[in-house]
C-alpha cells in the first residue's frame, strides 16, 4: 500500500483529501504544519507528499519542499503542491524549488487521483486518459508540433532534443483556442525519429493547468473524437 503524507492547517481540507486518497486504497498521514511534515517524513518511509502552499504561524511549503530537495534521505519523494494560489508566478514558485506539480484549490477528486498516479511511478498504476490528434504548430523556442493531448499529458515533434525531467513553458494557437495562453510541461521522454530527420518525439505531462483549463481538454478531446 503506497503512503501519502498530506500537509494544510485547515482541518477540512485535511479530512477531504484522506476521504479521497483512502478510497483509492492509500495509507494516509496527516499533518497541519510543516515542521510537524518535515519531522514525520524524516521518521517514516512515505512514498508521496502533498502540501499546502502558506500555512500560518509556521514555515511554508515552499520552504518544506526547498528543505526535503536539499536533504539526502527523502529528496527525490514526489510531491505536489495543493493551493488555492493560481497565478502564473506562484506556479513557478513551486516549481522552482521543487514540487513535481500543482493542484488549485477546490480539489477535483479525478484530476488529483490522476496526477498522483502518475507521480507513483513504482505502482505501475496508469491513468488511461482519452488522447485525440491535434495536428497544431506550437512555440517552444524552437519548431514544434502538437501532435495528440489528453488531460494527462502533450506529445510533440519537434527538431530539439529536450532534456528529461526539465520543466518547458509552451504556447500555441491551439492552446489559445482553450483560453490557455501557455502551460508549462514536464519533459518525460525524449525520443529520435526514425525516419533519417532532425526530429524529436515528445511526451511532457502538464504542470499546473487549473482545473478549468483541465476541463476544456477534457471537452476538446470528447468533441474532437465524437466528430471524427
């Protein structure tokens, strides 16, 4: 059974997200500080952590995760940063020192559940997204190509190789159709056409969409498939 460690000084929030992760069959801890976090991850074994991004009268998640990143024991745990913070700046924050993703606040069950099997890498437990071939150009400093996009994650073309596990800000027309101006994607796999070309084939999983922009994929998706 995978563990969770979950950190937020509002209590309902704590009690929301245990009923949500303990009916998808994970052992759930609990914390409402992160000093309290930091102790309790350092003392057992936790295969994920969720934190909260400000908690009053005690140090940051922020400064947790930048704390566990420098450490030895538990640096490479994947975290996910749940906020009800949503600006562009506060997303990169978290990414800057650290969190493996970003959930705004309210919580949508689906998409958490998604994102943190996905992080669980060991479980072998993979969320099969619906994904519908885009065929857009896109901007990634260099040429690049939409190639399919699910909730979950973007596959690309492009003639770069990018480097896994770094963090790429893209925008696209296609992407401004959804009303996403950009996203910003997490590299993970990057693979050489076959066909003698320059190319690139790129998967990335999305950091930090909100939950309304999620939810334009979604519905892009079921009507992209439904007409085709």
């Amino acid at each position: 059974m995978k563990k969770i460690l979950i950190v937020d000084d509002v209590k309902s929030i704590l009690i929301t997200l245990e009923a949500i992760l303990v009916k998808e069959g994970y052992y759930v801890a609990s914390c409402t500080n992160s000093m309290d976090a930091f102790d309790k991850i350092n003392a057992e074994h936790f295969d994920l952590l969720i934190t909260d991004a400000i908690m009053p009268a005690s140090a940051s998640g922020y400064s947790l995760i930048s704390t566990i990143r420098s450490g030895q024991r538990n640096k490479d745990i994947p975290i996910i940063m749940l906020t009800g913070k949503r600006e562009q700046a506060d997303i990169e924050k978290a990414l800057t020192v650290g969190a493996n993703d970003y959930i705004i606040k309210p919580i949508d069950p689906d998409i958490l559940t998604a994102k943190i099997k996905s992080l669980l890498e060991k479980s072998h437990e993979k969320v099969d997204f619906v994904e519908a071939p885009v065929n857009a150009p896109a901007t990634l400093n260099v040429k690049t190509d939409i190639l399919t996009i699910s909730e979950s994650e973007i596959k690309l073309m492009t003639n770069y190789q990018l480097n896994l596990g770094q963090v790429y800000r893209i925008s696209s027309d296609f992407l401004s159709q959804l009303e996403i101006s950009f996203t910003n994607v997490r590299i993970s796999e990057c693979t050489k056409a076959a066909d003698q070309t320059h190319n690139y084939y790129i998967k990335g999983h999305f950091v930090g969409l909100t939950d309304k922009e999620l939810s334009k994929i979604r519905l892009w998706v079921r009507k992209r498939l439904s007409g085709m």
